[in-house]
C-alpha cells in the first residue's frame, strides 16, 4: 500500500480555499496565490505535487455535462478483495472515471467498488462502460441519474 502524502498548512489552506469561487480573469492563478501568500508558481507546483501524489484527484472546474451535449452516470461493480488494487488502477487510468470509492458490500448491496463516469457525448457511456469491463474482465453497472439535487459539499481539511 502507498505511503499516505503529507501536506502542510498551506496546502490545506489551498485544499480548503479553492472549493469553489475560482476567479475569472486574466491571471487567476496570481490571483488565487495572492491570497496564500505565495508566488503563482508556487501554487502551480503544489497543485501539481498534490495532483501527481494523489492528495487531489482532480483539479478543474465542474459542469453540467448534459447542458455541454455530454453525459455522465454512477456506476458501480463487484470486485474481488484479492484484485482490489489491480481493478483500482485499471479503473482509474480511465481519464472519464472520477470520485472512485469503496464501500463495503453486504447482503443488501453486493457492489463495493463505485465511480462517476463522465463523458462528452450521451454514446460515450455505453463505450467506456464496454471498455472498463473488457479491461478488468469484470461487469461494470451503470446507475443513470433519474433526478438531479444539487447539493455543495465542502470538505475542510484537518491537520
């Protein structure tokens, strides 16, 4: 198992900062470092270290895909404890996979692997979907929304 990155007061307060209003303007990210104390190439480094050691999974704007023309479903499969790594990795080299988690399966739920997967166009699904199950020689379950809520979860991060 991967030794957990650490991260100082800084990258918390970045963490903590840009959950949400991101400037629009000509040098956003001077901006945004102006308000850590920090040179805008810093920012960028620590962005990159955090994206590069998996402290942040992602970093980029959020957008109603559907409005765009694109699509994106919770999906969801059964993976075995001894391949758990291996279908991890598999399934997160896809670039259209994000917030991939594990929750333990139980006789209600036998799915213990759940992930967004997003796409640029409506067919896409159906194509990644084929294409994550042909790569871990696993079924891949895709869950459609059949209603949207729009709820803003923001996450501190504690030392």
């Amino acid at each position: 198992m991967r030794e957990a990155a650490r991260i100082d007061a800084t990258d918390r307060a970045i963490i903590d900062g840009l959950q949400g209003g991101f400037p629009i303007c000509e040098h956003p990210y001077a901006e945004v470092a102006g308000r850590f104390g920090i040179s805008e190439t810093e920012l960028l480094e620590r962005l990159q270290r955090m994206l590069a050691t998996r402290v942040l999974t992602r970093f980029g704007p959020l957008f109603q895909i559907e409005r765009m023309g694109g699509a994106f479903v919770l999906a969801a499969m059964r993976v075995p404890d001894a391949d758990w790594l291996r279908i991890l990795e598999i399934v997160n080299a896809f670039p259209e996979v994000a917030h991939n988690y594990r929750r333990e399966s139980d006789r209600n739920c036998e799915f213990n692997m759940w992930f967004v997967l997003a796409t640029e166009t409506v067919d896409g699904i159906d194509a990644v979907v084929s294409r994550i199950g042909e790569a871990c020689g696993l079924p891949v379950f895709p869950f459609p929304k059949l209603q949207e809520y729009f709820v803003e979860m923001k996450l501190a991060v504690r030392s």
